[in-house]
C-alpha cells in the first residue's frame, strides 16, 4: 500500500489520514479491493487514488467489505536481530576508544599551540581562580566512578573471594557461543572422532570431575562436552560454556590419569570462577582510565613521535602492573581450586607438583627460552610447583575414595616420560625419580637415562 504516497511531500503532525476500500467481484468470481483516499495536513491537501488491484483473496470477511482491514494489520516487521554480546561489543569498541583519544589529545594540543601568549595567561588565570570548583568537579567524578564500582563487586562462588565483575557470567555465555563456533570451525578437520581412544579417556575423565562436584552449581548447571585436537601444542582449555579443547599435545605430556585429572580440573576451574569474565572486567576498567591517561599523553606531548613513545610506555606499564600479574593471580587461584576438584574425584593430588616439574624438564631439554615470571602471564614452573607444594597437605579427598583414581578406571595411561641426560638429573633440584614412583601409574613406567 505505502506505493500511494510515493512522490507526495513531507507531512508534519497534525496530520489525517482517510483510506476508504471497494471490493467488486469481477464476472469470473474473483475478488479485488481498490483502495483510495487523502491526507489531510496543515499546508496542503493531497488526494489518492489507485485503480490497480492489491489482493485477490478466496475468502473474506463481511466487516472488511467497506473499509478493508485494519491498519495494524496491514503492516509487517522482519525478523527481529539478535544484539551482540556485551563483551564482544566492547572489543569492537575497544580500538575506537584509543583512536578517539589520540585524536582529542592531538586536537587540544594544536588548539593551545594556536592560541596568542595573552589568550594563555587569560585561560591561566580563569583556571586558577576556579581552581577549587574544577578540584570539586573532579572529587565528584572519582567518587562516581568509586560508586560505579562498588556496585560492581561480586564473591567468586569458591574462594569466597571480592571481586570486580562488570560483565555478567550470561554476557561471557553468549560471547562462548560464538567463541566455540569459531573453534570449531578452525579444528574442524583436526578434531578426532569420538571413537579415538584418547578422545573417550579425556571424555571420561571430564564426566568423572562433573559428577564427583556436582555439588556446585556452577559445576552441574553446565553442560560438559569434550574435543580433541590433532596438535603438538601442550595446551588445553575449557569455554565458560562448558566446550574442552584437548590438544593431543597435552596427552603426551602428561604421565598418567592423575596428572590429566588435575590438568583438566585446573582449566574447568577457570570456568567455573569465571576467570575470563572477572579478566575481561579489569581490562575494561583499565582501558577506559588509560583512555584518560592517553587523551593527556597527545595533549601534553610537543610531537607526535614523543606522544608514540609515550603511548608505548604506557601500554607496557599497564601490563606490566596490572593485567600480566592479575592473570598469574587467577592461574594461582585456578591451580588451587583444580586442585581441590581433582581430589574430590578422587586423584591423586602429588600428581600436580609432578607434573610441573616434567614441564620444566621439558623446556630445558628443548632449550627453548623462558620468559621472565613478571613478564608472563603464567607462574613459573618453579613457582607452581612450590605452592603446589603447600596446598597438597591441605587438599584432601572426600571419605568416600577408598583408593585413589587408579588406571583400571581408564583403559590407557600415558606413559610418554622424556629421556633425560646425565647432566640434567643435577640440576633438577627437586625432582626424583622416588617422587614419581609414589603415583599409582607409574609402577610400569621406565625412564630412559642416557650417559
């Protein structure tokens, strides 16, 4: 219908419209509908009129005989289109927000360069004799933003611990929707069937920390599904939405089922705290005062190459301080709690401080370069490995694991241990090979030393 009032002039309220529809039934028994009519407005008067046929119907009812039907059912909307997720919107926006305060921050320092000496001192002058009200403006902003953040905190479910959580545990949901779908389709022809015999012990070993915790919600209120990866990369990880990406790298890393409990139950902890979620916040946080930091850089900076260095500066110093040691912080945290799951599946829990110790054996057989601790995002071998040391005395299993989690539960253990030269057994301060025989699978287990 809206072909009518093609070519007719804007119209402003207050306005009428008046439709008045024919039906006439032609001799072949069909019916049409003409339609025609006027707007009526305050400057002009247009008449409408259309001779052509707009519906044939078979059947019709008698109250739309003289005046068709309805407005409201003549129109149509499309179908309604999901928004994005808040976290991922913020990412998208994330680069805007810099590039909006460079150009703010350029922008004032070429307008107080354009200005004459005594427009200067005038601004000078009027800034200093307002000093007190501008200190008050600021006061309140910060005690804003300090409001906007308390109102913010949350407990994570486990530790009990404070934490600041901007976007919801159900934004990070709908951000793993399409996060596993984008994996998916990158391993697609990587994944190994679920008839391989490692995808069904990860699998197995996934379902038996699920029911062992189920006590937790975070745990039971999410659904576990498992995929393996064909890859050398010694990595795993788990989406909040409860996706396990297992590279097979990882299974040849670890010894035994102990050591696979504990290394999954460390990576489905970070999902059941919502560490990216509680990460993603901080970051969001940060940004958006370096947003501020960044305007001031441009603005105060003579030239753009000491405003580049300056900018430089400041994105290392904030990764330096704030995010690289808040991401050790949460590993620490999901060691812990993985930990705790790992043994109320019942594992083996000496398992974990091993198993750190075959990844630093690892690297220096490799002789690949370690990163400082305060430059990566991870602890230290080392380090994991000594408070591992203190949580494994204070983590226990339930009463209910009479034995611990033996290889008769899973058909295969992975005895893949690296053959270690002479010259290393010296330096490896801690390890021995005593400490490995204390672990259920590693009874058939021989290490191959080489002289």
């Amino acid at each position: 219908m809206f072909h009518l009032f093609k070519g007719l002039p804007s119209c402003f309220p207050p306005a009428r419209l008046t439709l008045r529809s024919r039906v006439w039934v032609s001799p072949a028994g069909r019916r049409a509908q003409v339609v025609s009519g006027h707007i009526r407005c305050q400057r002009a008067f247009h008449r409408l009129h259309s001779p052509q046929v707009t519906a044939f119907t078979s059947q019709f009812e008698p109250r739309y005989l003289l005046h068709g039907p309805p407005w409201w059912r003549q129109f149509h909307t499309s179908s309604p289109l999901g928004a994005l997720p808040t976290p991922l919107l913020w990412m998208v926006l994330k680069p805007l927000q810099k590039l909006m305060a460079i150009i703010l921050g350029r922008s004032l320092r070429k307008w107080w360069v354009a200005l004459p000496d005594n427009r200067r001192n005038l601004f000078r002058q009027w800034a200093w004799q307002r000093r007190w009200r501008l200190s008050a403006a600021a006061g309140v902003a910060a005690t804003i933003v300090a409001l906007l953040l308390l109102t913010h905190l949350d407990e994570s479910p486990v530790t009990g611990r404070t934490r600041l959580l901007v976007f919801t545990r159900e934004n990070y949901m709908e951000l793993a929707a399409i996060t596993s779908t984008a994996y998916m389709e990158e391993f697609a022809e990587l994944m190994l069937p679920e008839s391989d015999a490692r995808h069904q012990v990860v699998k197995q070993v996934v379902q038996h920390l699920a029911q062992r915790n189920s006590d937790l919600a975070e745990m039971s209120d999410v659904t576990w599904s498992v995929h393996v990866v064909q890859s050398p990369n010694i990595n795993a990880f788990v989406l909040p939405n409860g996706k396990v990406f297992m590279f097979t790298g990882m299974l040849e890393a670890v010894a035994d089922v102990h050591q696979l409990t504990i290394v999954l139950g460390h990576e489905m902890a970070h999902a059941l705290l919502g560490h990216a979620a509680e990460q993603a916040s901080l970051s969001h946080v940060v940004d958006l005062l370096s947003v501020i930091l960044l305007t001031a850089i441009w603005a105060v900076c003579p030239r753009d190459s000491l405003a580049l260095l300056g900018q430089w500066a400041q994105d290392k110093l904030t990764q330096l301080m704030f995010n690289r040691p808040y991401s050790r912080k949460l590993e620490a945290e999901a060691d812990q709690v993985g930990l705790q799951l790992a043994a109320k599946a019942c594992a083996d829990v000496r398992a974990g401080p091993v198993f750190w110790q075959q990844m630093e054996i690892r690297d220096q057989l490799s002789g690949e370069p370690s990163l400082p601790e305060w430059l990566s995002t991870h602890p230290s071998h080392r380090n994991r490995v000594a408070q591992l040391d203190l949580l494994v005395p204070q983590t226990t299993g339930p009463s209910s694991c009479v034995t611990s989690l033996t290889s008769s539960m899973i058909p295969d253990c992975f005895h893949l241990f690296p053959i270690i030269p002479t010259s290393y057994l010296s330096s490896l301060h801690r390890l021995s090979f005593a400490r490995w025989s204390r672990l259920s699978c590693l009874s058939s287990v021989h290490v191959h030393v080489l002289d």
